[in-house]
C-alpha cells in the first residue's frame, strides 16, 4: 500500500543553521509529492510541490526515485520556520493524498 | 473570498449522540475532502468528493456518511458517536484534484465522550 514515513516527529535546530526534513515514501510508480506546512494557529497550507521545483520560504525538495525521497532543505533556518510539516503523496489516476504523520520543527533563537 | 470555512470550530458529544459538520468554500471547486488528524498519524482521508452529487470513500470512511447536494457545501456526518472519533476534522478543496493545490478549513476539534 501507499505509504510516506516521516521518522522524525520532532526536530530541533538553532536559527541559522541547515535544516533538512525527511520524508520516503513507498510506491513504485510516478507519485506526485508535496511539502504542506501548518504555522501556529494558521491553516494548513501548500508550501511546494516537487513538480514546481521552485525554491519557497528558501526551502527546496528533490525527488530522488532512486531512494524514494522527498527531503525538504532549507540553508539557513529562520525562527518563523517553526512549524508542523507535512509530506503527502498522491498517485496518478487516484483521488487521494497520503500524508505522513507530520514533523514538528523548532527553530531556536 | 473566505475561502474554505468550517462550522462549527469546536463541539462535545455523548457517546451514541449525531452530529454533523459543515464544510463550504467559495472558489467554485470541484473537488472536496474530509480529514481527520490524530496525533502522530498525520491526516487521513474519510470521504471525498468530486463533484456537486457525487461521494466516495477515503482511507477511514466508517462511522461516517457524507453528502455534496450544492457544489460548495460538503457535509460530514457521525450517526451515533464514538470515543475513538474523538479528533480534529478538516475540510479541504481544490480546483484540479489532488494533483492540485488543496485549500484547507481551520478545523473542527470534536471530543466525544
């Protein structure tokens, strides 16, 4: 079945530092993939799609079908970065967006 | 252009009771969804929808029933309330389905005792 990992609930890092979110996801043909992102009291919002591969916020993410990943990256973490990410996939032809279960970043100033 | 709106934000059950929760959206999209978000399990799709009449089930459909009678109102309903549907509930829309950008309500927290 159709599946996305994020293995980290919680992620912690000091305001300028890297920042890379993980996410894999299992399905062996054409999945189409999003970053989701959900700032504290906000909605949750689109924040790219691989197909874009546009840079947003200073964030990018590859699609690596080799790995099956779709990390998100981010050079130099901000304090208004802190928020809940979502990774969902969905596949040509299906009606639905699987998401993983979503991690918590904390910028620390 | 209030987008997509959910009523009500927050409500609390008795285990048997029925409710139902109201999604609508302004944007004259075709495509709706219901979601629910546990911790640690990210949100999983219900039911979805779409197009004015049409419904379908999600990945987590049962002890829900939905209904799409007007093109921008998407109905989730609970017929007898669970503890285990205790959750917070969101609706979403889109213009071009799930290959599209999906416009999300601010949710509906519901606890059922």
């Amino acid at each position: 079945a159709q599946r996305v990992t994020q293995p980290e609930k919680l992620l912690s890092v000091f305001k300028g530092a890297p920042v890379e979110l993980k996410c894999n996801y299992s399905y062996s043909g054409s999945p189409e993939l999003f970053w989701y992102v959900q700032y504290s009291r906000q909605r949750l919002q689109l924040l790219l799609r691989h197909i874009s591969r546009e840079s947003i916020k200073g964030f990018t993410a590859d699609l690596n079908k080799g790995e099956t990943s779709f990390h998100l990256k981010k050079p130099f973490a901000q304090e208004e970065d802190s928020a809940m990410y979502y990774c969902p996939c969905s596949i040509q032809g299906a009606q639905k967006l699987v998401f993983g279960q979503g991690t918590r970043l904390t910028i620390n100033p | 252009n209030a987008g997509v709106t959910q009523t009500p934000k927050f409500r609390v059950l008795k285990t048997g009771q029925s409710m139902t929760l109201l999604c609508a959206q302004d944007m004259n999209h075709e495509y709706m969804y219901w979601y629910r978000q546990d911790p640690g399990m990210g949100l999983r799709l219900i039911h979805y929808s779409v197009g004015e009449g049409t419904t379908a089930k999600g990945e987590v459909p049962d002890g829900y029933n939905v209904s799409r009678l007007k093109k921008q109102n998407f109905l989730l309903g609970l017929e007898s309330a669970a503890p285990s549907q205790t959750s917070v509930y969101f609706c979403a829309s889109s213009y071009s389905g799930v290959q599209g950008t999906q416009y999300f309500g601010p949710g509906t927290r519901l606890l059922v005792l």
